[in-house]
C-alpha cells in the first residue's frame, strides 16, 4: 500500500476513535458533573436527561470544531504524526476558551444553569472548576486513546 494512502488510513483511524471516546468521555462527565448544577436538585428526570443529551452533543460539536481548526492551523503533512503535539495543545485552548465564555454567558448573563453550592469555582474568572477539568481530562484521554500513547510525546517520532 502506498505510504501517502497508509498515513491517510491511521489518521482516518486516529480521528474516528478520538471522536468516539470524545463522545464517551463527555457523556460520562456531564452525567457525573451533574450534582454540581442546581438542576440535580431542583429538576425532573427528564430535564436532567435533557441536560445531559444536550450538553453532551454541544460538547461534541466543540470538540469536533475545535479539533478542525486545529488541525487546518497546525498539522503537518509529513507523517501522521507530524503536529499531534500543536494539534492537541491548540484544541485544548480552544475548548477551554469556549468553556470560559460559555460558562460565564449561561450562569451570569442568561442563567440557562447555575452551580450548586458544590460547584468549587476558579478564583478571578468565576468559572465552575469541573467544566474547565473536563476540557482538559476528556480530550486528553480521548487524543492518548485514539493514539495509543500521550498525544505531547508524539512531536518526536516523525519530525
């Protein structure tokens, strides 16, 4: 098989299993973050289903767009591993952004949701601390799985 087609296969791969255990990951966190919304306590089951699916594919698609900016700004075409480690750094900050602003638009200007008294907050910026972890814990283990190992030690296999 021809080298550029192989490296075209693994990315296909690498990609494909990087968005299901992105899917995965965040479905599991929003269902175990979930306490840490007024919503737990005060909504209906099917609300808190609600929030969970809706919350669920916003994240995917922030995570999806976050990866293609990122991949369009930094990846490399020589290999397919070149700029994993770009890639990966990139799609953080931009998830992280994201969930700043979102954070800060539905809790204090909308207030779609609001944190329980559960909810530890980042001192300055106000921001729930479980969201900004789950930006860092869940595209990590998603990129690390969908690599087969940490997504900032691949720079070094094809430079």
């Amino acid at each position: 098989m021809h080298a550029q087609t192989e490296n075209l296969m693994d990315w296909r791969g690498v990609l494909r299993r990087y968005l299901v255990m992105s899917i995965v990951g965040h479905l599991i966190w929003e269902i175990l973050q979930l306490p840490l919304y007024t919503l737990w306590a005060t909504g209906t089951f099917q609300k808190k289903l609600f929030a969970i699916v809706h919350c669920t594919i916003g994240d995917v698609l922030i995570v999806a767009a976050a990866l293609l900016l990122s991949l369009g700004m930094f990846a490399r075409s020589r290999g397919a591993n070149a700029g994993v480690a770009a890639v990966w750094a990139a799609s953080l900050a931009l998830g992280l952004s994201y969930t700043i602003f979102s954070e800060w638009l539905n809790t204090g200007v909308r207030a779609s949701w609001t944190y329980s008294d559960f909810m530890p907050l980042v001192p300055v910026i106000g921001t729930g601390l479980a969201p900004l972890l789950q930006w860092v814990v869940v595209p990590t283990l998603a990129m690390w799985i969908a690599l087969g190992q940490a997504p900032w030690r691949l720079e070094t296999i094809n430079p």
